[in-house]
C-alpha cells in the first residue's frame, strides 16, 4: 500500500503544537476534541499510513499532564440514541471509552451529563459511572444560551454549573457523538477556573477539514461527505480571511457560531484571543502528508465510497434523498462517478454472469476474487473461503469446509429457523473454520491469512445483512454495495 501520512512525525509536532497553545495560558489549557479517539478508520482511508488510533497515541504523549472530562446529552440517554456505525447506544458507547482509557491508565476526571431537566434514564448512566469510580456532574440548560452573554457569565449561567475539579495542564474535553456539550462544558469550566484566579484557555483539536488543504481537495471533501447527513459543508474561514488575508477552510458550523463563540471567550478571559475560528485550531495533518497525490486518491475512493452508503441507506429507509444529492455534487466537483471504484465493475460482471448475488473483493497484487451465494454459503461466505484459499495457496478444487460439514451445519441451523432457504452468513463460516482448523493444516494456513485482508476493497452486488456487513468492518475489508435487496 502507498503511504501517504508520516505517523510518527505527527505525533511529534502535534504535541509540539498543543505545548504551545498551554504555554500560551497559565499552563492550563481546555483542549475541545473532536472525532473519535479511537479507531478513527475515517481518518486512516483518506490519510494512508495514519494509524487508527492516532489520537489516543498521542494523548498518551502527555503522560502525566493529562486528564479527560467526557460529555453527554441527557436527551442522547432518554432517547437511547445509537451511533450508527458501531450499532451501540451513546450510553454503552461512553462506558466503552471510559473502561479503555482506564486500561489505558489515562485520568478521568468526570463526566458532563448536558441538558439536564430529570431524565430518568440518567440515574441508570451515573450508578453505572460510579461502579468504575467515575464522578458524574448534572448541568442544566441554561436560558438564554449562547446569545445572553451577561447572563450566562453570571451565577445563574455558568456560576450554578457544578465545578469539575482538574490538576492538569491539559485538559481534554471529548464524548462519544456530536451534540454532547464538550463547547459548553469547556467554557463553563474556564468560566471557574478563571473565577478561581487561574487563567485557564480554550484552544479545539479537530482532524477535518484540514484548514491549510484546499476548499476542494479531496481529503476535505471526503469530510464533507461523511458529514452529508449533518450538513456539514465546507468553507473558507471569512474571519480569518479579512484578519490575516490567508485562506483557511473550515466548515459551516464553526464558522456560523464564531461570532457568538468570540464574544464568550473575550468575557470570560477578559481579552481578545482567537480572531476567527481557525486561529482556534490546532491541526497539523497537511504537515505530515508526505504523497499528496496518494491523499488526494485515497479521498476520491472515500467520496465513492460514502455515496454507496448514502445509496444504500437511502434504500433502507435510514438516509433522505437530499443526503444522497449532497454526494452526488460533492463526486460532480471532483470529476468523479461511481465505476470509479475500481472494484464495482468485476462484481457487476460475475453477478450477470453467474446469475445470482455476487461479492467481489480485490487483493493487493490486483487479482480479483469473487464469491457466489449457493444453497449453503452466502456470496459473501464464498468470497472469504475463495481468498483465503488464493491468500494461502491452497487449490481451488480442495475443500476447506466440506459439503458433509457445510451440510450438517446447515441442517442444524434449518431446525431452529423459520426459513426454508437459509445459507450460511460469513460469521457462522469463519466459527466452522476456527473449529476445523485444530483438525485441519490447511484449514489453519487459511485461517492465517485473515489478518491480510484488512483495507482490500470489496463489492457487493446487493446489500448484504447487517451481521455479515460488521463482520467485514472487523476483518478490515472495506466493503460497498449496490443499492439493492437481497432476493
């Protein structure tokens, strides 16, 4: 694989960059952090060679300077609201990164429950925070917000917020979606520190849109793309336009808000500090692209790829049309359409061919391999026990599972199941060879190579289930589907 993003050089001058912006306070510094903290595999697509978890790598470089204050909508825990792509609940997902960043020995000061008004579902979420020794803190709207700026920097604004006591020179603000409240929290808590003689600082990290990329480059418009269902769009930063006359981009929402946000900050620190919103930044990504042309291709294939998701989703009725046309201008701007993926037209072909639903994947050295759904396999079962023979060089005529082993499977599963017709999904086919493979050398080679399909690009020629599509997502292949039904 082409790389496109030196690791280790962003770790260095990242830190480097967040040093500064402390020192530029009374060595205290609210960090707002945007993103995930982990497994940004968004960020790793469109930047080959950065890792995953970049992030947390590099928070783990402040060692024992740093604290984290998680936030949550109390409206997020009463609604019970699921992210999307991992298929968890904000809740379960908070609880998640509370227990890896433990394991991480990384200190968590507390949790921000926003929005607060008597949400029922939040005496669950606080009992559950304090089995792991976590503190929660209950904020209530505050009326007025953002526009009352007296009131809101007085005792019936943030001065009735509870304090979250910190130590640390770094203080990051995180949660596990959008709309949780990390801006408010940050400035309530500057709010107090600054109300207690410390002059504790703003600053927000956030890895997209990369402020010193252009307006059109495709790794900014791939954010755009993922962001099409929050109508995130692209923009040059007019503030920091008019200040320093250099173009800048940044997207819609920060922009739309700084003037609010500009006045807030001046209040509670008592001078101007930021002049627009990308002054606020503290993103060094472009000084780590060390390919741009693998970049910027990697963010076209990432447009392709969330317009197939928009597509899809539209068809099962979880995206609007209107998400699906953002895409689409976003793939026009770039010049590109959708057999731009060069992996959709080898599945398309083998599903006419064969006559049934098809998966296509294709491996490194470019072979494509195709899998065909059966009476006993789903095409997306095929295609894994296809590759892994072709990875580990085993024959296309022997057998990893046989028809006698497939078929005892497949009767058992028809017992308990209301359908007649019921292959098996790639989940059940990856526990059958995990089982084989204590019997079986060639069985165990294959299961070997499971580990090499992580970032192969595959196709399908129908939308497969949603058991079987996490299954890729955890092998690392980076699965699209045409918009239609399996039959």
């Amino acid at each position: 694989m082409k790389v496109a993003f030196d690791h280790e050089k962003y770790l260095k001058i990242q830190k480097e960059k967040i040093e500064e912006r402390i020192k530029r306070f009374d060595n205290k510094l609210y960090l707002e952090f945007g993103g995930k903290l982990f497994d940004d595999l968004h960020a790793s697509r469109v930047l080959p060679g950065f890792k995953p978890d970049a992030k947390i790598e590099l928070l783990k470089e402040f060692k024992g300077d740093l604290e984290v204050i998680f936030c949550i909508n109390a409206n997020d825990i009463e609604k019970n609201k699921i992210r999307a792509d991992y298929g968890i609940s904000y809740e379960q997902d908070l609880l998640r990164l509370i227990e890896k960043m433990q394991k991480l020995n990384i200190l968590i000061s507390g949790v921000a429950i926003n929005m607060y008004t008597g949400q029922k579902g939040v005496e669950k979420l606080t009992k559950a925070l304090k089995k792991k020794n976590i503190t929660s803190y209950l904020f209530e709207p505050i009326v007025g917000y953002p526009n009352d700026i007296e009131k809101i920097f007085s005792k019936e604004g943030f001065g009735k917020n509870p304090y979250i006591k910190t130590t640390k020179k770094l203080v990051v603000i995180t949660a596990p979606g959008p709309n949780s409240g990390k801006l408010a929290t940050c400035l309530s808590q500057i709010y107090h520190e600054n109300k207690n003689g410390i002059r504790a600082g703003y600053a927000k990290y956030e890895t997209f849109p990369v402020w010193n990329l252009g307006l059109l480059h495709p790794v900014n418009v791939a954010y755009e793309a993922a962001t099409a269902d929050l109508g995130d769009i692209n923009m040059i930063d007019p503030f920091h336009m008019q200040e320093y006359n250099i173009e800048a981009v940044n997207y819609n929402r920060d922009i739309s808000t700084f003037p609010i946000l500009k006045n807030m900050l001046n209040e509670v620190m008592g001078e101007n500090i930021y002049n627009s919103p990308t002054d606020m930044g503290v993103n060094m990504i472009k000084s780590c692209i060390i390919n741009d042309e693998v970049a910027k291709e990697a963010g076209c294939q990432e447009v392709i790829r969330r317009y197939y998701s928009a597509v899809c989703d539209m068809k099962k009725g979880a995206c609007s049309q209107e998400v699906v046309d953002r895409i689409c201008a976003l793939m026009t701007k770039l010049n590109l359409n959708k057999e731009d993926r060069s992996i959709v037209k080898p599945a398309i072909k083998a599903e006419k061919s064969k006559k049934t639903n098809v998966v296509a994947i294709k491996l490194k050295d470019g072979k494509v391999i195709t899998g065909k759904e059966t009476k006993l396999l789903s095409a997306s079962s095929a295609m894994l026990i296809n590759t892994l023979k072709e990875l580990a060089g085993i024959p296309d005529e022997k057998y990893l599972l046989s028809p006698e082993v497939l078929k005892g499977i497949f009767k058992t599963k028809q017992k308990i199941s209301y359908r007649k017709n019921y292959y098996l999904n790639i989940q059940e086919v990856l526990i059958a060879l995990s089982i084989c493979s204590r019997e079986s050398k060639s069985v165990e080679k294959a299961m070997e190579q499971l580990q090499k399909l992580n970032e192969l690009e595959a196709h399908s020629s129908y939308i497969v289930t949603s058991e079987e599509n996490n299954v890729m997502k955890n092998l690392g292949i980076r699965l699209t589907c045409e918009p239609k039904f399996d039959n």
